[in-house]
C-alpha cells in the first residue's frame, strides 16, 4: 500500500513539477529580451514579449513561498497560465502586424500550450489550446497576408502547435487515467486492510501492524505497549437485544477506542468477535496502564450504542529483543483473562 501510495503522490506532482521547470523558459527569455539593446527601455516595456516572458518572474517567485500559501496553488498557476495566453494573443497581434517575426510567435505559442496541459487538466488544456490556435488563425484572415517565406513559417507553426496540443492531451489523458486507477487501488487496499463492521483494522492488518511495530521498537530501543480488550458479557446483548444491536456496540466501541487513541498515535484492530487490540507505539508500559484504564471509564461511565456495558483490559510492554508478536500478545492476552476472572470492568497489567 505505501508503494501505491508514493506512486500516486509522485503523478501528482508531475504537474506542478514540470510547470516550475517549463516556468524558467519565461525567466531566460525575460532576461534575454530586458538585456537587450535593439530596442530602447520604453519600447521594450510596449513590446507584448516582455510581459509573457515576465511571468516567469512571478511564477519561479511562488517557490520561495511557503507550500500552503495561496500563490503555490494550482489556482495561482492556471490564472498565470490565461495571462500568458492573453499576452501572446497580444504577442500574435503585434507579430501579424509586422512588428517582429512570426516565427517567435509560433515557438511561444507551443510553450502556452505545454503550460495549459500542465496546469489544467486534460479537456480544459485542450480548450485554451483550441482557443490560441482559433486566436492565430482568425489574426491571420483579418490581418495583412504575410509573405510567402512567412506563410511557410505559419503553417509549419501550425502544424506545430496541433502536433504539442495532441501530444499533451494525450499525455494529460495518460497521467490522469493512471491517477484514477491509482486512488481504485489504494482505496481497494485500504478497504481490505479494515474489518468491514467497525472500520478499524481487521486481524491480518493488525498482525501487519504489530510486527512493523515490534521491529522498529526492537532496532530503535523505543517502548511500545499493547492492549488487548473484550467486551465483558458481550452474549447477553446479542441474546437479548439481537444481533443487530450487538454489531451496534461493537461500531460503537471501537469509535470510542479509536478516538481516545487516535492523540497519542495508536491503533486500534479488531481481533476477532468482541476482542480487540490496541497498539501503543512510543508509551511505556506506566503510560499504557494509564490509557487503559481511562478506556476502561470510558465505556463503563457512558452507554455505548444506548447499551450499559463494560469491558477489561489486558496490557503488555515489549521488554527485549527477543519478544515477538506471539509472546507480546500472550502476556497481554493473559493479562486480560486475569481482569475477567477478577471479576470483569478492570485493567490488569
């Protein structure tokens, strides 16, 4: 499940990713074109280039910020993307009118559409893509007819810029279907690993749990405890309420666990029937006993699923590096059958 996981984080920053690097492409050419001295400062400032090739400067600026600020948004970055598509319609306009030549134009035009796939998803990249390529082409019928060198520079351009458009929709349509199927595994994953009537983790998934626990514990030389609870007279609400009401307290129950250790990063798994482990990673068997027993007044101090019930508890501390997951979970196992036989609503550790 972690490897799915950080396959599905990875995909999910390619975007972002690559949209920082492409942003540089602006950058370098901000310099160049501001350096330049073909034309003068106000010129320069008039000329529709500098504005696109400026935007760089806000974009690369946006990773000196903090990952939580507004301007590090996927909003942030598609409102900069549509001002870069405004700008080289501008850009289009100028170089239709004979201000400079198209084949600039055309390079600029590809990189916008790059920047929309990459901001956007797939269909709505193909909608800013779609309106730049209707952009160049109705400045060109409205405008003066270019040259022949010019017209061949235009419709290589063209088939440029559709060329880019079908490679990053594909691309884009690649990278989110695989997204998709990413979140189906990972959620298919995460359901198997929980028991279906309390959502807590099921035995397999908690027998996982305790070892990956037990292994840290054992190389790192840090405490880790387990409780190992159950139900005290769990039959009664079966036979006198229904079963039902009995799958009622146990949902209840192990919310009631969970959110009480939930804090202090612990788990919880249902063991099986009515017993149910939690798994206390970092508190010492002291801290253990202390949880335990605010469990224990928890359920016996308020009514779980509209029922009065009770239950005991059973702690144990890893001690060396010879405990395992069978010998943590029977000194906790035995512990909690002493609580029961001291007369059940107790903690015994």
């Amino acid at each position: 499940m972690t490897e799915s996981l950080n396959t599905l984080d990875n995909l999910e920053q390619l975007r972002e990713r690559v949209s920082w690097s492409m942003s540089a492409i602006y950058l370098t050419y901000f310099v160049f074109w501001v350096s330049s001295r073909a034309l003068p400062l106000d010129a320069r400032l008039l000329d529709a280039r500098t504005w696109l090739a400026g935007l760089a400067v806000l974009v690369l600026g946006t990773v000196l910020l903090p990952s939580d600020a507004p301007l590090r948004s996927r909003k942030a970055m598609r409102a900069v993307v549509l001002v870069a598509a405004l700008a080289l319609i501008l850009l289009m306009r100028q170089s239709l009118a004979g201000a400079e030549h198209l084949g600039g134009v055309l390079v600029w035009c590809n990189v916008v559409i790059l920047l929309a796939f990459l901001a956007f998803n797939s269909l709505s990249g193909l909608t800013v893509a779609g309106i730049l390529l209707l952009a160049l082409v109705s400045l060109f019928l409205t405008g003066q007819r270019p040259s022949p060198a010019d017209m061949q520079v235009l419709l290589a351009g063209l088939f440029s810029a559709v060329s880019v458009t079908a490679l990053g929709f594909l691309t884009m349509r690649f990278i989110e279907q695989h997204l998709m199927l990413h979140e189906e595994t990972t959620d298919q994953l995460a359901a198997a690993r929980k028991d279906a009537l309390t959502g807590v983790l099921g035995r397999a998934a908690l027998e996982e749990e305790l070892r990956r626990t037990i292994q840290h514990a054992r190389k790192t030389a840090t405490p880790l405890s387990v409780i190992v609870t159950d139900i005290d007279h769990f039959k009664r609400v079966n036979d006198g309420f229904g079963h039902g009401a009995g799958d009622d307290v146990l949902r209840s129950f192990a919310k009631r666990l969970r959110r009480n250790v939930g804090g202090s990063g612990g788990v919880v798994g249902r063991w099986g029937g009515e017993e149910f482990v939690v798994v206390l990673p970092g508190l010492a068997r002291p801290d253990a006993l202390v949880m335990a027993e605010r469990l224990r007044q928890e359920v016996s101090h308020a009514p779980v699923a509209s029922h009065q019930i009770t239950a005991s508890f059973g702690v144990a501390s890893f001690r060396s590096a010879a405990d395992d997951l069978d010998t943590l979970f029977g000194r906790a196992d035995a512990r909690l059958y002493e609580a029961k036989n001291a007369g059940r609503n107790a903690v015994r550790g």
